[in-house]
C-alpha cells in the first residue's frame, strides 16, 4: 500500500473514474479533474507525487500544460495519455521530460504498472538527488586517522536519539558533521533545521525557538512556527550554543527534558519530538567554570561529544580535499575541469590553514577565478605561499618532513633577510651554488615579497 498523491486530467468523466478504480484499491489518493485550469491551480496548492494527463483537453492542450507547470516550478513525474494523439506528439511528451505514454484503450494491469515504475523511479531520483547534494560540499572527505575516526563515530551514534555536542574550531564543517548524522539518522526523510544561535537578537531568540502567537509582541502581526516546531519527527540543529544567553539556555533545557514548548504568548503546551544536535567552536566547558554556561545544559546536550578535526591536524588529506574542489567548483561555476601543477600541494601544505577547510575551499575558488587553464605556484596567494607551516603532521613520512621543515625555514631566512642570497647563504652556513639549487627545488621564488 501506499501513500501517494496522484492528480489526473482528462476532460473525460468516464476515463477519470476508470482510473480511480484503477488506483484507488492499490492505495494511491487520486484526484480528477475535467479542466486543465482548475487542475493547474489545485497544483498550486496541493502537493502532488505525479500527474496522468491527457494530451487532448477538448478545447486546451496537455503539454502545453505540461509546459506550464514547468514553468511554474510545478516538478513532478509525468504520464501522457490518449486515444488520438500523432506519433510526433507522443515523441514530444518524452522528448519534454514526461516518465511514460499510454495509449487509450489501456487495461488496468498496464496502467497498474506503468504508475508503480514511476513511482519507484521517482523515489530512486530523489534518494540520488538527496546524496548528490549531501556530497555537493562535502568536506568530510579524508584519508586522515582523524576523519576515519570520525565517519566511524557518525555511523555508530547516527540511528540513535542521543543528543550530540560537536566541537572544533570555525570552518573545519560542523555544519556537515550534523547533516551526515541526520541523512543516516531514522529520521532522514524529515527536516533538519539550522539555526545560528549567534545571529538571532536576545529579545527575539525564544520566539524563534519556540514560536509566537499574534499581538504576543509588538510586530508579532501573525502566529509563527518556531524551530522546535519545524523540526518535528525530525533534527533540530543549534550552531554556536554558547553564544546562547542565559536565560534562553534554562527554557531550552526545560524544552528538552519535558518535549514540550510553549509559544510567546501563548498558554497552550504542544509536544515536540525532535533530535537534538549542538555545535560551538567555543570551550563550553571553560564557559561553565566562568558561569557564561549553564552546567545543567552543558550535560543534557554533551551525551555524545563529537571533535571536528582542524585542517592543520590533516595536512595528508590536502591534495585530496584540492582536486576534490576543483572539481566541485569548477562544476559550479560553469568552468572547464582545470588541473593543477602537483608542485602546488607542497605549497599548500606548508601553510596553516587557521580558516579551516572553509579558506581551503575560497582559496581554491579564488585561483580557479583568477588562474588559467592549470593551477601553478604563481596562483596561490601571497599570504598562504610566503608563510611557513611548523605543525607537525603524525601521518607524514620523513622525507616529506624533512622537505616541509627545510622549506620552511628557507622561507623564514629569506624574510629575514629580505631576500638577501648572500645573508641568507651565510646564515645557514651554505654556498650560494647549493642555495639556489634548494630554492629551485622549492619553487621559492627569490622575489617575492618578504615584508
């Protein structure tokens, strides 16, 4: 049995029933309509899973409707049929982007089937719309220990309830942390909502949670949804919790004990059910000693604490995360599939990301913009190739710490001295001959700017 919400047009009484009795014992809800404009308008406000519709409507034309609900943004899977369409407008149904033709007459059992493939490839396409954009801007790519641990946590605490608390600093991709807990979650055909505790006022920060009623406050001219109650059945995510006042955090932990908000305003209680995640790029426990955090709360939402590692812990998983960008944001911004010189991911490893993968990625866009065809040294930012990384990354070889240390400290005499070659030679007890040698073999241009 199912579910799903069917809309025919045919400006053929008999045919509409014939396919409501058709679908209606397999479970399907089915509404017909005689008159293309009528049915156009139920599609505005009804949410329909597919339409069967007749490409002769006496006086009007099914694909020109078809053409206007595209139009309108009215998206769904699509069934022509008709008793005495051309072959050139059967084609054309098809070539328009419609799932299937029937020809009248049609017996049940080929109607029966034709409706369920389309149901079933219907599902298949949203289910590979919804990975597509989960992996759209997926920066929880990586080869790294760190991001292994951490898949593995996510598969593990996913299909639970228990509240999460991620932290770590900006840019490393909470955000997506708590997206790939919800899409793995049973709750993942429901919605995750996002809130940014940080950018809501005080005075506005419980309505937005819980809701309001009219005349609650002044500008409150109509009852509004709060987040709890948008994220019924399903994940509610608050970003940056510690920058939540005190007095909010107590009706949040009253909220989540009980399962009960209460609107501005508003003396009726309504159950929510609703997933808690938490994310700060703050210490919250440090907030709790200095009495900026409610300790109480700090528990209820840490039962599961989850690190997003920062770039500069990963530095191996660099290379990966830059073609795996030029990819995405080529695609996005309607580029060529650029390549890049390898030599630039010495580069790029040699910096310290304090921005995270967030400025990894608007790193890469900007030379991508600003590059030609192949991504070279010379595209990479002044202030990320003329400044020296000393974090030690554990899953390094040594050779390749050895060439990040020695570039390093190539880079750090040469600003030193200003791009000196006779100072910097002197310095690190060197001939010139082998210096240049070494700034070749680092791609360390002697003029760049050293200020």
């Amino acid at each position: 049995m199912t579910d799903k919400h069917i809309i025919v047009i045919d400006d053929e009484v008999n045919i509409c029933r014939s396919i409501k009795a058709c679908l209606l014992p397999e479970g399907y809800i089915v509404s017909d309509f005689c008159d293309a404009q009528l049915a156009l308008k139920s599609m505005q406000t009804h949410d329909y899973d597919m339409a069967i519709i007749d490409i002769r409507l006496g006086q009007q034309c099914g694909i020109e409707l078809f053409k206007q609900m595209r139009s309108e943004n009215l998206v769904m899977p699509v069934i022509f049929i008709s008793g005495n369409a051309s072959l050139n407008e059967a084609a054309q149904t098809l070539k328009l982007g419609a799932f299937d033709f029937l020809e009248k007459p049609f017996n049940a059992d080929k109607l029966s089937i034709t409706v369920k493939n389309c149901v079933d490839f219907s599902l298949l396409k949203n289910r590979v719309k919804s990975l597509e954009q989960a992996q759209q801007d997926d920066q929880l790519l990586g080869e790294h220990s760190s991001m292994k641990q951490l898949r593995k946590s996510i598969n593990k605490v996913a299909q639970t309830d228990a509240a999460i608390l991620i932290s770590g600093e900006s840019g490393t991709g909470k955000e997506l942390i708590a997206q790939s807990i919800h899409q793995q979650s049973r709750r993942a055909s429901k919605d995750l909502v996002k809130v940014n505790c940080s950018a809501i006022p005080e005075n506005l920060i419980e309505s937005a949670l819980f809701g309001h009623v009219k005349g609650a406050f002044t500008g409150a001219e109509q009852h509004k949804k709060g987040y709890f109650e948008m994220a019924h059945k399903g994940t509610l995510f608050l970003d940056e919790i510690g920058d939540m006042p005190l007095a909010s955090q107590a009706s949040l932990l009253r909220v989540l004990e009980s399962k009960e908000i209460q609107k501005v305003g508003s003396d009726k209680i309504t159950k929510v059910d609703v997933r808690l995640l938490a994310a700060s790029h703050k210490d919250l426990k440090l907030k709790v000693q200095q009495g900026e955090f409610r300790e109480d709360l700090f528990y209820r939402i840490n039962v599961i604490p989850i690190q997003s590692p920062s770039l500069r812990e990963r530095q191996s998983d660099i290379p990966l995360l830059v073609n795996h960008f030029i990819g995405y944001l080529s695609k996005r911004n309607g580029f060529a599939n650029k390549s890049i010189d390898p030599k630039c991911y010495s580069i790029l490893s040699q910096y310290s990301w304090p921005g995270n993968v967030r400025e990894l990625l608007n790193t890469i866009e900007r030379m991508l913009i600003m590059g030609d065809d192949k991504l070279l040294i010379s595209d990479i930012p002044d202030e990320i190739s003329s400044k020296p990384n000393t974090i030690i990354d554990d899953e390094l070889s040594l050779k390749e710490f050895r060439h990040n240390m020695e570039r390093a400290l190539l880079i750090k005499k040469l600003k030193q001295y200003k791009g000196n070659i006779t100072h910097v030679a002197k310095s690190l007890v060197i001939d010139r001959t082998y210096l240049y040698k070494k700034l070749t073999q680092y791609n360390i241009k002697r003029n760049q700017n050293f200020d």
